[in-house]
C-alpha cells in the first residue's frame, strides 16, 4: 500500500506541473454565453487585442529623441514572437508622413515633424508630458507566452535608450494579471505552511488522547498532493476562489484521517489484536465517514449549477480534493497506524525475550503508555468530555428555549443576509501595495480611466454618411446628457478631425477622407466593409459605479438607441469587459441563494436515500439551515460584503457542517442499537466521537485562520468568514443536534409504542371477537 502511494505522489508532481493561472474575464462570465460570445466575437477578435502599455513620462510627445526612442522600442518590441502590432505616437507619425510625403520615418525637419504631431491621437498620448506605447497581442494568448512576452519588453524598453530625464512604466491589464498570479502563487505557498503550522499546534494540544498525534496532518497533506495532480490533468485553471479550495480540503480531509485514527486507537485501547481493529475501524467508521463524504459532496455539487466558471472550478477542486484525502485516510492512514502499533508490539516483545529487568521493563511500558496508548483522567480529554457531556446534557433538558432562540436568530440571519452587499471589483481583491495595481492605478489617473462600453454596429456599408452622421449624433448625445460617459471615439470622429471638423456628404468624401487616414487608426474602429465600433467612455465606472451602476448605464444607453433609432438595416450590440461582468451580479444574487438551497435540498435527499428514515435525514439539515440563516446575520451586522468567493458559503457550511452532524448521528444510533436511552446515547456520543470532531472542528478552524492572514482581500475575508463558519458549524452539532435528535427519537418511539399498543388491542379485540363466536 505505501509504495503504491508513493509512487502515485510521484504521478501527482507530474500532473500538478500541467497547473494554470487564470484571472481573467472567462474565470467570472461562461464562455459558451450569449454576453460573452459576443464580447468575445464581436469585440475582443475584431477590435480589442490585449496589450502591455509602457507609460513614459517626463518632456515632450514632440521631442524628436523621444520619438525615435519609442521608434526602437516599437522594432524591437515588433520583432517579439507572440506580438501582433504596436502602436505609439511614433508609429502613427510615420504613418503620416508616409501619407503625406511618401517617406515611412520620422521627420527630421522640426516644421514637418510638427504638421504631423496633430495625428497623434489623444489615446496615445493623454497630455503633453506622458505617451503610451501599446503592444498588441492576441486575446487567447497563453499566461506562459505573456509572461515571456512581459520580460522581453522590459528588456526593450532597457535597450530603447530614452532620453535623460524620462522614466518609463510598463503596466496595462496583461502586466497587472502577471503580477497579480504570481503574487497569489507565492502567497498560496506561505498560506500553505502558516495552515499546516497552527494544525499541528492545534493536533498536539488537543489530540492527546492518542499516539502519532500529528499522523492526520500528514495523511491530509498527501491527499492535497493527490488533488494538485489531478488538478493538472484534468485542466482545472488555478483561480482567486480555486486557490482557497486547499485550506478547505486541508479541514476535511483531516477530519477523516482525525475520525479513522480516532477509532483504531479505541479499538485498540479494548485490546483487540490490530488485526481486529482495522476490520472493526473499517466497519464502523467506514460507513460513517462515507456517508459524511456523500452528503458533504451533494453540497458541493450546488456549487456547480453556478454560472460563475471560477465557481464551478471551486466545486471540482472540492469534490476531487474530499475523495483524494477520504482515500488517503482509509488506505494510507489506517496502513499506518496498524503497521507503527505493530512495530511498537513488536518492540516490546522483543524486549520481554531478552529478559529485560522488571524496572526497566516498566519504564519502557510507562513510555509506551505515556506515548499516548491509554490517558489518566488529568488529560485534557477529560476536560473536553465533561465539558461535551454537560453541554449535551442541558441542551436535552431545555430543548424547547434553546430550540426557540436559535430558530429567532437564525430567521433574523436570514432577513438580513439580502441586505448584504456584493463586491466585484478585482481591484479590491488584491493587496493596495502590490506594484502592478499601484502602475495601473497610475495609468487610470493619467487617462482618466480607460473603462468602456462598446457599441458594435454591423452594416453594410461603413461609408455611408447618414450611419456616420448617426454615429455622431448619437455619440455627442451621450456624452452632453449622461453624465457618467465622458467621451467617445468612432469611425466619425476619426473621419471628422482629419476633414477639418466636419462629416462629408457624400459616399466618395468619407471614401476620399479614409484613404488618407493610416490603417492602424482606422483598424481601432472598423472591421472590413460592415463592421465598426463606438467606445463610449465611463472613466473608472468600474470604483466608481460598481457593476449595478454599469448595468444601469447600460440599460439607458439601451433605450437611447432604441429612441435615437439607427438608420434601416442597422443593427447595434453593446458589450465591452466592463459590461460583460453585469452577468456576476445576477450570479451571485440569485445564483447564490439558489446554490445554497438547492445544497439543501440535494443533502436532504440524498440522506433519505442512504438511509431511508425521514428523521436521520431531516435532522442534519435542520442543523445547517440554522448555521446557514447564523452566517447571513453575522455578515450583516459586521458590515461584510459578499465576494465571488464567499458567496459559495452557503454549499461551504453544508458541506463542512454536514459532516459533523452525520458522524454525530452515526454514534449517536450505534449507541441507541446497544441498548440505550436517548439521552444517555447522545451522551455518550457526545464524549466518544466529540472529541476527534473538536479536535477536527479546531483544526480545521485555524486551518482557515492561516488565509486571514493573506494579503488578499478577497482570501482574507473568506478565512474570517470561514472561521465563523466552522465555529457556528461546532456550536450548532453540540447544541442544536442534540435536543433536535432526542426530542424527535423520544417522540417516534412514543408514537411507535402507541401503534404498537393500538395494534396489540385489535389482535386481542380480534381473538376475544373470534373466541366469543366460537
């Protein structure tokens, strides 16, 4: 079995190689959509590309040393396998000048050089001590080939040779990705190691009532070693949520390992040979855990109905990560601990045959058992048992007050989880101080803001002056009357400032206005013959706004153009990355809220088909569904936003909590099969299988403390959420489960024994009836 697993970790480091990065915007909006399709096809293809900006600073846009500066960097840039085009006030001079005098080079007449400069489009250069320098690549450019394409323009701009006295940024969304992956992957390692390092506090101060305390953390780690392979070969992209996925699997996979170890020791402790033990750990805690892994993936699989592809990853990683560390525990784990509790015999056997004295034959036996095989009453155990007991034994006393108090909460959590906000601006998902946010931020401020929405029109003649004529007014329109679109830019303004502020009216005028317009200023507006494009800016809508003001906006410029109709056999699309992320809105409103109680809804079936009794299913959900309504309360009282990685809280809870409360159940009716009274099952339960589930409810707790500790806003929020999470899940299995379970155990078997007494009258009523007819 071990060199089985060992040589698995070896395949496992192969596939984890195959591992991507992604953050884009195909890791929030589907791909197959009708919003990203045309995102994606009509814009992204035809008039976005994606580009890496270098921002100089300092002098003048006219300095004739600059310009052949960004003229090198333009060569060397061009020449970049990956790089489609560049554009700079460099390239559109020579393009001018071309035009004008038939010589593809920048002017070394100072009179031409400045004739040309009006060319130079205010997207290139905002004012007159910055330029920007575009480098085009494709759109489905890989994060490998942008990365390499990253290091040779820096490289470039190095050897470009600016003028003294220019400095010189290279940003852009393609840098700000770059930087911010490899910051998530450099922080997922220490985030990694601060979890695994509180674990083992928690394991060794709390796990004491066995041997090989720490054991469960490694059997978990090879489980997540399991998990990073398949995570390769099966193409699941690392993302901001995904990368949150390995704590969590790191808190349910240690409570299987924690719930097998937990058992063989016990059985061990009755003194059955290790033999017996596996077989009777595999028969009880088997089952058990299986079906704790059953319903724990029933609420994961509601994450996968998410229309959030980031989510949906969140769910795979989940459902392969929890049967990885399940597998783990039940072969590697229990291998283990037989093979170590065998050798450890072994050892004192050995000793007893080569006639050890008794004095040091009782000190090695106190080692043995102070290394954990049995535990005097001054163990911590016994600290948590009576705590647990007393807890449970209150609980079932007051079942009613209890019950009415956390059903008020959690109905209060429930209203106000719909007042809580959502946050989707990436910007505030990463650290303020990382360098590649603080170079964008700084583009933002020199352009104002590049966030657009675009407007596709498809036609079939893009000279047609009336479509231009309405392209203009429409265009002036929106900007004059919408106070959030600050400008924009189309095929008519292009036409209009190289034909003296006017539109021609003619067919041929706007033909004979295009033919001297360079192709690379023309190509940012039109597609062949029938397509081009409006850029409607909104600054930074994105801060500003936030997505449910970009909708709006979206939907007013809906209805002007549906007021201020094009001309006949026109028609008009808006899309644009700002605007595709509307879709998260509705994803992680309605999307959420649907996850969470389809969750419910599929761990309640699938409990009733495992076990097929209405009240074992009934009973862990209701003790969800109270840590559920618990967690939207805190939320809001705490004035915390919803993020694309909290909203799966909801499936987390069930997923996470459920097992607790299955196992609970487990032992519960183990204990009511041997003979005992409801209260004294639960009691019992309470104590034996209460305290590996503190021991994993703790370690899974400061697990999760590790990723408040992330630099991430968006990880660290989900670790202080998930924290309460945890905690609320331990609160409700010890509290709410236990009056929950007796209470309605007591009143079936009351029920029962009614029927059956009724039943036993009519036998009799039957035999009296038949004897007095005899």
């Amino acid at each position: 079995m071990l060199i089985i697993a060992m040589l698995l970790v070896l395949v496992s480091f192969e596939g984890a190689q195959l591992i991507k990065m992604e953050s884009g915007t195909e890791t929030f909006v589907d791909k197959d959509s009708q919003l990203y399709q045309n995102y994606d096809h009509l814009y992204l293809s035809l008039f976005s590309k994606e580009a890496i900006v270098v921002m100089v600073e300092g002098g003048d846009v006219q300095d004739r040393a600059l310009l052949e500066a960004i003229d090198r960097l333009d060569s060397m840039s061009s020449s970049i396998p990956g790089v489609l085009n560049t554009q700079s006030a460099s390239s559109v001079v020579k393009e001018a000048n071309n035009l004008e005098n038939g010589r593809f080079e920048i002017p070394q007449n100072d009179e031409q050089l400045s004739e040309l400069i009006p060319y130079i489009p205010s997207s290139l250069s905002p004012d007159k001590t910055h330029t920007l320098v575009y480098i085009e690549m494709a759109g489905d450019t890989s994060e490998i080939r942008k990365q390499e394409i990253l290091r040779e323009v820096e490289t470039s701009v190095d050897l470009a040779e600016f003028p003294p006295g220019y400095n010189f940024i290279v940003t852009g969304d393609p840098a700000f990705e770059i930087g911010m992956n490899n910051e998530m992957m450099s922080s997922m390692g220490v985030l990694l190691l601060l979890s695994a390092f509180l674990m083992v506090i928690v394991l060794y101060l709390v796990f004491r009532h066995v041997r090989w305390r720490l054991m469960p953390l490694a059997i978990v780690l090879l489980g997540i070693i399991y998990t990073f392979g398949a995570m390769g070969y099966l193409g699941i992209p690392m993302t901001m949520v995904s990368m949150a996925a390995f704590p969590v699997l790191i808190g349910l996979g240690i409570d299987y390992a924690i719930q097998f170890h937990n058992r063989i020791e016990e059985e061990l402790d009755r003194g059955e040979s290790p033999k017996e033990a596996v077989i009777d750990t595999i028969k009880h805690t088997g089952p058990a855990v299986m079906i704790a892994l059953t319903i724990t993936s029933l609420g994961f699989v509601s994450l996968a109905t998410s229309t959030v592809p980031m989510v949906q990853d969140f769910a795979k990683l989940l459902l392969i990560g929890v049967f990885m560390c399940f597998m783990s525990s039940l072969f590697v784990g229990v291998t283990v601990i037989y093979g170590l509790d065998t050798f450890a015999k072994k050892r004192q056997e050995k000793a007893k045959k080569h006639h050890v004295d008794s004095l040091r034959h009782r000190l090695i036996t106190r080692r043995f058992k102070k290394s954990g095989k049995k535990q005097t009453s001054t163990d911590s155990g016994g600290f948590i048992d009576n705590t647990l007991r007393s807890v449970a034994t209150f609980t079932m006393k007051h079942p009613v007050p209890v019950l009415i108090i956390a059903g008020l909460i959690c109905v209060n959590g429930l209203y106000t989880d719909t007042f809580v906000p959502i946050q989707t601006d990436t910007e505030t998902f990463v650290p303020e101080d990382m360098p590649a946010l603080i170079d964008l931020q700084h583009l933002g401020d020199i352009t104002g803001g590049d966030d657009e929405l675009n407007i596709i029109i498809k036609t079939s003649n893009i000279a047609d002056p009336d479509l231009l004529d309405w392209v203009d007014k429409f265009s002036r329109h929106e900007v004059d009357n919408r106070e959030n679109i600050y400008g924009a830019t189309s095929l008519a303004t292009l036409v209009k400032s190289n034909n003296g502020g006017v539109l021609p009216d003619s067919e041929e005028g706007v033909r004979h206005v295009l033919s001297k317009i360079p192709d690379s200023a023309k190509e940012r507006y039109i597609s062949g013959q029938n397509i081009m494009v409006v850029n409607l800016n909104i600054g930074d809508a994105m801060s500003g706004l936030g997505l449910e003001g970009i909708e709006t906006l979206a939907n007013v410029i809906e209805n002007d153009i549906q007021w201020l109709a094009p001309p006949p056999d026109v028609s008009v699309t808006i899309t644009g990355h700002s605007f595709v992320f509307i879709e998260v809105i509705g994803a992680l409103t309605s999307g959420r809220i649907f996850m969470t109680y389809l969750g419910l809804g599929m761990v309640f079936a699938g409990l009733l088909l495992i076990y097929r009794d209405l009240l074992k299913a009934f009973v862990p959900v209701i003790t969800m569904f109270m840590v559920i309504g618990w967690t939207g309360g805190l939320m809001y009282y705490l004035n915390m936003e919803y993020t694309p990685m909290t909203a799966t809280l909801g499936a987390l809870i069930l997923g996470v909590g459920s097992e607790y409360a299955v196992l609970m159940m487990e032992r519960y009716f183990e204990e009511r099969e041997k003979g005992a009274l409801p209260e004294a099952a639960m009691c019992e339960a309470s104590v034996k299988i209460g305290k590996a589930i503190v021991t994993s409810g703790l370690t899974t707790l400061f697990g999760f403390l590790a990723l408040v500790a992330s630099a991430f806003g968006i990880i660290s929020s989900f670790g202080i959420i998930t924290v309460i999470d945890v905690a609320l899940a331990l609160i409700a299995t010890f509290v709410i489960f236990p009056p929950v379970i007796v209470t309605l155990d007591k009143w079936r078997e009351k029920h029962r024994a009614k029927k059956a007494g009724h039943n036993l009258n009519s036998s009799a009523n039957n035999l009296q009836t038949g004897a007095d007819i005899t």
